[in-house]
C-alpha cells in the first residue's frame, strides 16, 4: 500500500506541473483559436487527472490502519484539493485573457486594416467570408466559456467531496473513541470478576478443609 501510496503522490506532483505549464502556455497564447481550444482540452484532461488522484488519495486514508496515519493522508488530501482549486482559477483566469486578445486581434483584422490590406485581403476571400470566420471565432469562443463554466462546477462537487470525506473521518475519530473507552471499561469489569473469583475459590477451600477437620474429629471420637 506505501509503495502504491507513493506512485500516486508522484503522479500528483507530475499532473500539477504539466497543469501549470498548460496554464502558462495559454497566457502566452495568441490565436488561431484552435490553438486555445486544443489547450483547453489538455487542461481539461489534468484536472481531471488531478482530481482522480486526490480521490485515490481520499481511498487510502479510509483504507489506513492507524488514526494517525489516515489523518496525515486526509490533511494531504486537502491540501491537494486547494492546490487544484487554485489551478483551475488560474486555468479559468488565462482562458479569459487570451480569449480576450484573439478576439481583440480578429476586431483589428475586420475593422483596423489599412486600404491596400483590404484590396489584398478581397483577392483571397470576400466580405462575407470574413464575417462567417467572425461568427466562428464568437462560436468557439462561447464554446469555450461553456467548458470553463463545466470546469467550475467539477470543482464544486470536488470541494462538496471534501466535505463529506471530512465530516466520515471525523465520525469514525469517534467511533473508536468510544470503542476505547468500552474496551477498558470491560477490562475493568474483567478484572474484578477475577478477582471475586479468586477470592471465591480461597472460601471454598477453607470450608473443604474445615469440613475435613470435623469429619476427621467424628472418626476420631467414634474410634477411641
């Protein structure tokens, strides 16, 4: 299990450093668009990633023998949860900028373009086209508000997960707490019983022992 427990802490280390280089690769991103959305699915993919590995995380500490044990891999898992948390706003927060300049740079195209570009650019595609590659660009970029929008709320049940494993670790604490103190209140119980029972059998014995004397004495008087 500490050899399993291990692969999963690399993995995680792993994941959380190809995450951040994604993110840094869409601050850096200028278009074409399909450029971002081709990111944005890389991103999406290691935060789901992340997030199945902080669960297998959540699973260990539920399987741990000791109390101390799976306290240490519950705060871990917490913390892992933060960590992921704060990517994804910075996933969330680089999407929006470079959505922002592709969107900036497709308006200069269409509006900001000097005479002669204008009379080059009609050689290779119409008015028309332009505002049908506009439309594109708008489409895609709603497509991607709707993922991030997606990732968002993954989050939520994350953190929601979070909780409830929390609150199960908190209520097995206490469970074994009690289970303690029963266990020593019968180890007090038994011992008492044994002493009794000690004390019983030392009763007995000088009773047999008087009953033999009087015995003993009977045969004598008869005899002499």
């Amino acid at each position: 299990m500490l050899k399993e427990l291990s692969t999963v802490r690399e993995c995680i280390v792993n994941t959380n450093v190809t995450l951040k280089s994604i993110i840094q690769e869409i601050y850096s991103c200028d278009g074409p668009i399909e450029s971002l959305t081709q990111l944005n699915a890389d991103g999406r993919n290691q935060i789901n990633v992340f997030r199945n590995l902080i669960e297998n995380l959540e699973l260990y500490a539920r399987e741990a023998e000791s109390q101390q044990e799976r306290s240490e891999v519950v705060e871990e898992a917490r913390n892992q949860r933060e960590y992921l948390t704060s990517n994804i706003a910075s996933f969330r927060k680089a999407n929006v900028e470079c959505m922002a300049r592709i969107h900036k740079k497709s308006s200069e195209q269409l509006l900001g373009t000097s005479k002669e570009e204008q009379v080059r650019h009609k050689l290779k595609m119409d008015k028309e086209n332009l505002l049908k590659q506009s439309s594109t660009v708008t489409n895609q970029l709603l497509s991607v508000s709707r993922q991030l929008a997606s990732t968002s709320q993954q989050s939520l049940d994350t953190l929601e997960t979070l909780l409830k494993s929390s609150s199960t670790v908190s209520n097995i604490s206490n469970e074994i707490k009690n289970a303690k103190g029963a266990l020593t209140q019968s180890e007090k119980l038994l011992n008492k019983y044994g002493q009794r029972e000690t004390t019983d059998k030392i009763i007995i014995m000088f009773a047999f022992a008087f009953f033999l004397c009087v015995i003993a004495y009977i045969i004598q008087k008869r005899l002499f």
